[in-house]
C-alpha cells in the first residue's frame, strides 16, 4: 500500500509543512523523508530551536527548509490574504496573532500554494488543526462538511471506519426561517461517500455498511432512521456504489449472519468500509478494532477540506508521522 503512494509522489513531486517542527517525532520522521527523497518536507517553528531539537535527537535535516512565523518576510501578504479570506470575520490584527502560531501559519502556507499538503496535531488538539483549515482553506466543491476516516490495517486486510474523530452527530441544519436546507441524513450519507472515496486510495474496493443496532428495519428508535434515511440519500448520489443499511456490525462482517438478516444485500457479510451514525460509536468502533484486533489504524484522515490537511493524535509516534504524511502528500 505505501510503495504505491511513494512510486507516486516519486512521480509527482510534492511539498508537505509540519505545523510542529520542533517537535522530536516530527524531526525524525522529517529526517526518514530526507534520506528517502520522495517528499519535500517544510518545517515551521524557531529555526535556532528547531535545529537544537534535531542535533539533540542526531536527526539528520541539513538542507530541510525551515519557515519561523516571526521573521517570514511574506507575512505582511500572507495577512492581506487572510484578511480577504476572513471576509471581515477578523482584523488584520487579530490575522497577524493567530498567524503567529504554526497551524494557522502553515495552513495558509497551503492555501496560498507554497505548499501542496499540511499535516499537524502532534501537540495541537484536532480543534485547533481542523479550524484554520475550514476558515482559510474550507471545504471542496461540493462538499458540505468536513469529517474523518481511519484506515485499518491488519496483514493484508484493509478495512475503512468513518466518521470516528470529527462530528459528534449529524443534526438538519435549517436557515433562519427554520427550512431545512441540509438534513441530517444528506450529511451521513456525504461521510459515507467520501470514506468510500478515501477507501479507494487504500486500495479498498468498497462495500459501504451504514452502521446501527438495528439490521433492515429490526429496531426503531436511536439513530436507526438517520441510517436508513443516509443509506436511501447515499444511493441516490452514488447509484454505482456498493452500500446498503442500516445494518449490524455482525450482519455487515458475518456471511451467514448478513444473508440471513438481510436476504439479497449485496453488501452485508462482506463489508469493508463502515459508517458510524455517531462520533461515540465510530470512536470506540475502531478502538476496539485496534487494541482487541490488532489492526494499525491509520488516521484521522480528514475528508471534504480542499486541500490534504490531516491530523496527528497527540500520542502520536515518529513511525505514524512518517505513514501519515506519505497518506496526506498522497492525496494531493
């Protein structure tokens, strides 16, 4: 799977910025990239302190560009830009401060092409790496929503679970006369397209289950009908996608679990690709997958945003970076 990425981004070169780039993990993982040489790697942060951290930890980054928001010279542009971006949501005063700080530095870094990927959270929260990425980088054509996907992996078996990390729930979002004007089920059924998408970079041919505790109609109440609505939604903007709920996990894993409960699905028993109907769900889902399955799970990877920004777990270590920036230079 990562071979295929790298004969990829050997062919097609492209540039990545580290929103933490004094951070040990970061400077490891950037000193692997530098020896491989399929990947320009950008650095934010003191450059004097970024260089200490290094030589303290023997990581090899001679050469590897190194952009302090404090003395960049393009900073005055880089505030116009984002002033016009912010629409008169902030000063220019209140752009400089928070360009100030690495995330926002380097998400316009992306948004104004010096860069083609952003990869951050190693010690900034999801919050703070998904913000500056929806206020200044936004989301694609299309695309309603931002939320996340983890790849599982487990010898040669892939499987992909969203959305585990970035919405709590799905609610109808109404304008002010209180018309729907994006429901609930329209954003589960987006999540479910877009993990189908991200899955296909994996290498994954997917078949999508809408995850419940109801199978085909056999439970009421909860979230059952967010997924029954989502799947018929998802149908109809994806006609050539395998997908099919609301099911179980034991109807969308099982053969003989899924045929019996949900006769004729293309789908259930032989699901690669899940949807969960809550953040709860979708977290303590791959959780368990991870640490009672033995499978590595690789995310969050952010979907929807118009640019490849995504984001580390705080616990994060330099092996993780290093696949998780060879995913987000990838999908560019």
């Amino acid at each position: 799977m990562f071979n295929a990425m790298i004969e990829t981004l050997k062919a097609n070169p492209r540039s990545i910025v580290f929103t933490e780039g004094h951070d040990a993990r970061i400077l490891e993982a950037t000193a692997r990239l530098k020896a491989d040489g399929f990947l320009k790697v950008i650095l934010v942060g003191n450059v004097e302190e970024v260089k200490a951290n290094a030589a303290k930890g023997g990581f090899d980054i001679e050469g590897i560009e190194i952009l302090d928001p404090a003395t960049y010279e393009g900073m005055d542009a880089m505030v116009e830009k984002m002033v016009e971006l912010r629409k008169g949501k902030m000063s220019a005063e209140e752009c400089r401060a928070a360009l100030a700080k690495g995330n926002y530095f380097g998400t316009m870094l992306v948004k104004m092409g010096y860069a083609d990927s952003l990869l951050g959270g190693a010690t900034y929260s999801t919050a703070d790496t998904v913000r500056p990425a929806l206020q200044i980088v936004k989301t694609k054509k299309g695309s309603h929503l931002v939320s996340s996907c983890f790849i599982m992996v487990r010898g040669e078996e892939k499987l992909a679970m969203g959305d585990c990390a970035i919405n709590l729930g799905y609610e109808d979002r109404k304008d002010k006369e209180g018309n729907v004007v994006l429901s609930a089920a329209q954003q589960l059924a987006e999540v479910a397209i877009e993990t189908a998408n991200t899955a296909k970079v994996f290498g994954i041919d997917p078949k999508v289950a809408m995850l419940s505790f109801s199978t085909n109609g056999s439970g009421k109440g909860g979230t059952v009908k967010l997924s029954h609505d989502a799947t018929a939604v998802a149908k109809e903007m994806a006609p050539d996608l395998l997908i099919d709920g609301e099911m179980q996990f034991d109807a969308a894993v099982a053969p003989e679990v899924g045929q019996l409960k949900f006769p004729g699905s293309p789908v259930a028993g032989y699901a690669n690709t899940f949807i969960f109907p809550t953040i709860e769900a979708g977290n303590i889902g791959y959780k368990i997958a991870q640490r009672l399955g033995g499978y590595e799970a690789l995310g969050p990877i952010l979907q929807g945003l118009a640019a490849p920004i995504n984001d580390l777990s705080r616990g994060c270590n330099a092996e993780e970076v290093y696949k998780m920036a060879i995913i987000t230079a990838a999908m560019v």
